[in-house]
C-alpha cells in the first residue's frame, strides 16, 4: 500500500527528473550556442563589410560596425544576444535584413516537407528493401538494393539532382523543375502554413495541388534515395544476423513460414536499431540538404544556413542553429521514448 | 514490389498532369540569384539585385537615357538651371508627378530623399559624399525655392555635369515623404519599412519580396514615367547557374541572368532562344599590395610592370572567358566618355625577365587571394603558369567572396584578381577610387594597394572640377595613361553581360552600369 507520504515523494521524484531534463536540454543547447558563437568569431570575414560592401566609406563602416553591435567585446556581444533570445527576440539576419525568427519560419517548412517526406518514403522503401535481401541473399531484390544504395550514396548528389531534372523536367516534360511550384501557382497560392502540400490544398486552385507534388517528387526522390541507403544496408545487415540466430532455426524446424519469420520475429528484434538509423538519417536530411536545396531553387534552412555562413551572419547562424540542435534533441528524444515503449523488456 | 509497381503508376500519372510550361502573359519571369539582396531601401541597397531594381521602381530628377547613356535627361525634374556660381543647380519639377501612393511629387520629397540618403549613411552614402555633403551640413544645401523648384548646391570642388551624372545614381532616387514618414519607426527614416517595400514614382511598384525566395514588381500605371506594358516582373531566386538554364530553355522562366560561358555556348543558336550580350561597365584587374608586411618586393615598380607582360590577355579572353569579356587595360571601361582604348600590353615573358633581371628581382613568390569559383579560379591558375615561366612563384589561396574582401580591406593580402563596377556612370567614379590617395586618409581602392599618389590626385580632383565635358575625357585620358604605366594595379579585361531570353520577349533594355536595368518597355 501505498503512504500519501511515498505518494508524494514519488510524484516529486518525477517532477525532480523532468525539471532535470528540461535542464539538460537548455544546457545542452547553451552550450551549443556558445561554440557556434565562438567557431563563428573566429570567422576570417568581416561582418559589417558583408552587409556595408566593398565599397563603402569608413565612416558607413563604422556605423554599421556599431549598428551591428560589433564594437562590443565578444563575451558582452554574447550575452546580448541571450538576453535579447530570452525576450523572444532573435535578432535581425544580415545577409537578409530580416527578422531570424521570421527567416526560420519561412525557411523550416520548406525543408521539413522536403525531408519528412523523403524520410517516410525512404524508411517504408528501405525496410521492406532491406527485409526482402536478407530473406534470399545475393537474389533479385537484394541486386536491387545493392544498386539502390550504392547510387544513393555514391552519386554525388548535385549531380543526380541535375541528370534527373534534365530527364524528367527537361526531357520529358514528366515533373515539374526548379521551385517549389510552377509561375503561374507561385504567387496565387498563398503560404499560410509553409507546408505547400497544405497551402495547395487550402488554396482549392485547380491543379495547384498535382504541381505542388509535381515539383516535390525529384528533390524527395534525391533526398529519398540518400537516406535509403543506410537504412535499407541497415535492415538487410541487422536481419541477416537475427536470421542465423537459433530461435529462427527452431521456428523453421517447426515449419513456420519465411514471411511469419520475418514481421513476426525478425522485425521486433531489429526495430530499435531501424528507428535509431533513421532518426539518425533524419537530422542529417534537416541539416544536409544544401546542395539539393540549391539545385532545386528550394528556399529551404540548409540554404539559409549555407548564405549566412558565407556572411558570417551570426544572428542567423546561431538562430538556425538553435532550431537544428533543438529538432536534434527532439528526435533523440522521441526515439528513446519509442525505443524504450517498443522494446518488451523495458515493460 | 507491389510498391514499386504503385511507385511508378503514380509517377506516370504525375507525367500526365504536368504539361510543357509557358509563363503567364504579360508577367516577366527573371531566373536569377536574389541571395545578395540586403535592402530596398534606395538609400542602403548596393547589391546587383537591388540596384538593378530601383530604376525601375525609383525615379530621380534626371536619369541617363537609356537608349543612350551619356546623355542626361529629365526624369522628375522637367529642366534645370545652373546657379551663377556654377556651384548650385536649380531643378524645377515635372507638373502633376505623382508617387505610386497618389501623392503628389513636391520639393519637400527631393530634399526628404536626399538629406535622409546622407544621414542614414548606408553604404552607398559616400556617392553623395563627394558632393561634400555630409549628415552635418546636408540640410543647407538643400533649398526650396518655391512650391515647383528646389536649388542644390555643393561646397566640393566639382562641376555641374559631374553632380547630374552623379544625380542619376540609385541613392538619388527620390522618395514619397509622406508615405515613409508614416511608416518610420524609432526615428530610422523608414528604413526597415523599405527595406522590403516601395514608395517611389518608377513603373513598377514592389509587390513582395521573400528573401530567398522571390521579388515580384507590379505595374504603376500612374507613374510619370509612363504606364509599363507588363502588368508584373518576377524575380525568383534559382541560385544554382544549371537550373537556371533549365527554366529559360523549358520556357518557366523568360530571362535568366548570370550563366557560365559554356551554358551560354549550349544556348546559343537554340529555337526560342535569344542570348543578349551587353557590355558592361565591369572589370577585372590585379591588385598588388604595395604595403604587404610580409612581401617587400610588392612595392618595387619594376615588378608591377614585369607583371603586366606575363599575364595572357588573349589566351584567357579567349579560352576562359569565351564571349564573357574582352581584354582592356584601362581603369575606366569602354562605353564611359574618355575611357583609353588602346591595349599596349601582351603576354611578353622574355621582356618581362629582363625587367626583373635588371631590378634585380629573384625567387619572388606572391600569394594570391582568389574567389574560389570561375572564372577567377580559372584566371588564377593561368597567371601562376604564365608568371612561372618569368620565375615569379604565385601561391594561389581561394577562399569565398567575404573572406577576400576583409581580407583586402584590412591589407592583410599580397595580391588578388578583383572585378570592379562603377557607383555611377561618371568617370570620376572609377578615378577617385584608383586614382586619388594623397595621404591615406581615404581607404579606396588605392589606399588597399598600398599607393600614395599625391600628384595624380591632384590631377584627379582637376578633372572633376572641370566644366567642360570635352576637356574633361581629355585629362581622363591622361589619367589612365599613368595608372596604366606605373600603379600596383593591372587592368586586364571588361565584362561582356550575357542575359538569356525567350525570343518572344521584346524591348528589355540593359545599358552599361549596373543599375541600368529597365522592365518598363519589356512586351511579350
């Protein structure tokens, strides 16, 4: 039976570990921003001539170096920027003169719909990729997985982006090219979530929603077959090992069927190590989507990120950076949490 | 493999829907690279995107004629009148200008526009600088002489056809008053309101603009400029130079600007499509840094000349840049009034050794701040072999475009291949920055190569306090002769400006400066 006092105690040992976690992750993200701020110091480029130009006077120079606050010492230019973070004020972009936050706003939708999409098509393709190789090694599906994997992560990537939008776009006329949308739907479909497959849909505009998927489907499908080669070389490697194992022998002495092996007995025992894979993967397509972004005029965070650095545009930098070490937490987090629900012996 | 087989129905059934493209009409869709944009705000925007923007949304009181650059002609002012001193220019304004907003156009907004271009100091600010206007002293110069006219008058020592050139400059663009003033906030003049809007008197208004994303222009057909034919212009970011040939070749896009010399050469001659080559007022030149700490032979003036015979003019021209650009050896480009035509140098690696010889110069070894993309990677890598045939040693360090320029600015660099474009279209643009460092208080272009110039300085500041416009390109002339002679800087080539349309797009006019960009007469 349990005491109101063990009740108690119980409830405040919950809320103790909680308020740990919550401390945990702000601790992790502080300390990310200060080496991104400290990496970003450290920068060769002059940030007042990226945003003032070559050719400005000194006095211009002088100014902006002052509006920009870099006449500040390092450490009190940091602790600004955390103050000003902690009233929900992000800073302006330089290389954009506009709000981060806004920037990101604009920016995380493009590229979660790019990459959550090629993720889910990658990890349904990979999984049952991965399964169908390691059941008849060395046959047909395993061939195909092979071939898969290595052009995914042997191609480099710009390179397939632009052969396949040559072919697809260019050639035969199949799907839609650079851009998030034709002309003609880019500016009459408003962006109210930033997710176009919603604001299409939201739009009612006939054919906006075909041509959203029309030019989603060659970035998804580039992105899509980076990530399958891991998770696809993953499965097929994890399941092979669980089939050679003895509980496997047993259940095909007892006459149970290869397909009842597989989702039955072999998937339970690797899932765990699926889903940390594409977690894993998932990050990387969040943060590493750069070159596809670029190719497919996708105004996406890792371009974002990619032209801030260029300007050692730290506000940006360290806002997207923000958001990326936050949506790498998340994951890890959600992973553990479904590791741990999934896994029968942490019941 | 059931999937597979639904993968691809799928796929088909997109390659059904989506059909051959065509943009809508009359709206002018421009494939281009908008990631420098910083501001639209006339008096802080100084990249390509932005200026190439504000003609055609801005007015300012005269404006070079765009059919003809050198000649200046009204624009908001309908004449003009100089002032008895030759010091001061009386505009008088054109009857019933209206800004885009309805408002109508008056001397108050003139002298709104200028004053407030000078004080927020932005980067273009030093144009008007040279007026010896400073935030200090602006206001007194700036006179409304009665409800149609307004007087501006200079304390600098320059003549009245170098302030009109100058008034023809992006940062003169005359803005609403009223419009700006109702959006300032915290006392900044409108600008964070502008960065991202419009409140000018041009053919087009901004409609909105998405950094990274997209900038589209609507047409004002009340601007006293006259009503544009195209209701919009588009401008979509494409950053990557191969897509953006994908879509002026798939007809997504009608003009696409900045492709590589062999995109170009694979456009070339295809149905539908027209390459414009315009010449362009950019250069390319070496810069040698006279006051490098860590190279002392960089000041010696035997090896600045040695150096101008062991470049490849030709051969690069030719082979690297391939249309792209031709060779020219003077610092103001062909097109401006009394730019030097004549290129006197070629590649000569056996007179370039007996100048080093007889300067006794051995084992000299240059390290070389590049950008790290063409064409100048490629210039680079012809240099270090033409100036290893002379013995000269050249240590090429590529880096991105901001890390050169901090690198150039603060002096920390040995030598580097920069291009140049003017601020605005008068020869004492290119002059004051090349030519002009008496005492290294200014840090311009010559102040970065290290070279103190007293005597063409003076020569510079005569030049521009000139009158006569004949006399003017003559003492241009002998200017650029002397640069061209003995400077730590090597002119090599001018820029030739490719821009890719759709055959059935008509009247896109571009002149030589930068800014020079006009929608306004575009039909399709």
């Amino acid at each position: 039976m349990t005491t109101p006092l063990a009740w108690k105690t119980s409830r405040l040992r919950r809320l103790a570990s909680v308020g740990g976690s919550v401390l945990t992750v702000a601790g992790s993200l502080l300390v990310l921003l200060i080496v991104t701020f400290g990496l970003n110091a450290l920068s060769p480029i002059d940030p007042a001539l990226a945003v003032a130009g070559d050719h400005a006077s000194q006095s211009t120079l002088a100014q902006t170096r002052r509006e920009l606050g870099l006449d500040q010492p390092l450490p009190v230019q940091f602790l600004l920027y955390l103050g000003r973070l902690a009233h929900g004020d992000w800073g302006t972009s330089r290389s954009t003169g506009q709000p981060v936050l806004g920037d990101l706003a604009r920016a995380l939708p493009a590229t979660l719909e790019l990459s959550t999409l090629a993720l889910l098509l990658a990890t349904g393709f990979g999984v049952i990729l991965g399964l169908g190789a390691a059941s008849r090694p060395g046959g047909a599906i395993d061939g195909i997985s092979r071939f898969l994997a290595l052009v995914g992560s042997s191609i480099p990537i710009f390179w397939l982006g632009l052969v396949l939008m040559a072919l697809f776009y260019a050639r035969l006329h199949w799907l839609g090219g650079p851009g998030r949308l034709d002309g003609v739907f880019q500016y009459t479909v408003p962006l109210t979530t930033g997710f176009l497959l919603i604001d299409s849909i939201r739009s009612g505009q006939e054919g906006a929603v075909a041509n959203a998927v029309s030019h989603l489907a060659l970035p998804v499908l580039v992105l899509m077959l980076h990530a399958l080669a891991k998770i696809s070389r993953l499965t097929r490697s994890s399941a092979l090992e669980e089939l050679s194992k003895e509980y496997v022998t047993f259940a095909r002495s007892k006459g149970v069927n290869q397909r009842r092996i597989l989702f039955y007995h072999v998937v339970p025992n690797i899932r765990g190590a699926i889903i940390t894979t594409t977690a894993l993967a998932y990050v990387e397509l969040l943060e590493g989507a750069v070159l596809t972004e670029t190719i497919f005029a996708w105004p996406g965070l890792g371009r974002y990120l990619a032209t801030a650095l260029f300007a050692a545009d730290s506000p940006a930098i360290l806002g997207a950076t923000l958001v990326l070490g936050a949506a790498f937490i998340l994951i890890n987090a959600a992973v553990d949490a479904l590791v741990q629900l999934l896994d029968p012996r942490a019941k | 493999m059931h999937k597979f087989i639904a993968f691809s129905v799928f796929a088909l059934t997109l390659g059904v829907a989506a059909t051959f493209a065509v943009t809508p009409p009359k709206v002018l869709v421009v494939a281009q690279s908008i990631e420098d944009a910083v501001s639209f705000d006339p008096a802080e925007g100084y990249e390509l995107t932005t200026v190439q923007t504000f003609n055609n949304v801005y007015q300012r009181l005269v404006q070079s004629n765009p059919n003809n650059p050198t000649q200046i002609v009204p624009a908001l002012a309908a004449s003009w009148k100089l002032g008895a001193d030759g010091k001061s220019l009386t505009f008088t304004l054109k009857t019933g200008a209206a800004f885009a907003s309805g408002n109508p156009v008056r001397p108050e907004d003139v002298i709104f526009s200028l004053s407030r271009a000078v004080k927020l100091n932005k980067a273009p600010a030093f144009i008007l600088n040279s007026l010896g206007w400073t935030a200090d002293n602006v206001d007194s110069f700036l006179v409304r002489t009665d409800a149609k006219s307004v007087t501006l008058s200079w304390p600098a020592k320059v003549g009245a056809s170098f302030v009109l050139n100058l008034l023809t400059a992006p940062i003169a663009s005359i803005v609403d008053q009223v419009t700006v003033a109702s959006h300032e906030q915290s006392g900044d003049q409108g600008n964070g309101w502008l960065k991202t809007a419009s409140a000018g008197s041009g053919s087009f208004v901004i409609h909105s603009y998405v950094p990274h994303d997209s900038l589209v222009l609507d047409a004002n057909p009340k601007s006293p400029a006259g009503a544009p034919i195209l209701q919009s212009v588009i401008l979509r970011n494409v950053a990557d130079p191969a897509s953006r040939r994908l879509l002026v070749e798939q007809g997504d896009a009608d003009l696409a600007r900045d492709l590589g010399a062999d995109q170009i050469a694979a456009l070339n001659g295809k149905a539908g499509i027209s390459v414009l080559a315009v010449a362009s007022a950019q250069q390319d030149y070496i810069i040698l840094n006279a006051a490098s700490t860590t190279n002392p032979d960089l000041k010696n003036p035997a090896l600045w000349q040695a150096l101008r015979y062991l470049v490849d003019y030709d051969g690069i021209a030719n082979k690297l840049l391939k249309g792209q650009a031709k060779v020219h050896q003077a610092f103001l480009p062909d097109g401006f009034p009394g730019a030097l035509n004549d290129n006197p140098f070629k590649l000569d690696v056996t007179k370039a050794k007996s100048i080093l010889a007889k300067a006794g110069l051995t084992n000299v070894r240059i390290a070389l701040s590049v950008f790290n993309q063409p064409p100048f990677s490629d210039i680079a890598q012809s240099l270090q072999s033409t100036f290893a045939q002379a013995g000269v040693t050249l240590d090429l360090q590529p880096a991105i475009t901001s890390e050169v320029y901090s690198k150039i600015r603060s002096r920390t660099y040995e030598a580097s291949i920069l291009y140049w474009i003017p601020d605005y279209f008068d020869a004492h643009s290119n002059a004051q920055a090349f030519a002009f460092n008496r005492d290294d208080s200014v840090h311009n272009v010559a102040w970065r190569a290290g070279w103190l110039t007293p005597e063409l300085s003076d020569k510079t500041d005569a030049a521009v306090a000139e009158k006569d416009p004949a006399v003017r390109a003559k003492l241009y002339g002998a200017i650029q002769k002397s640069v061209q002679e003995s400077s730590p800087f090597i002119f090599a080539f001018q820029a030739t400006d490719q821009v890719v349309l759709r055959s059935n797009v008509k009247g896109y006019i571009q002149g030589i400066n930068a800014d020079q960009v006009y929608f306004a007469g575009v039909s399709k």
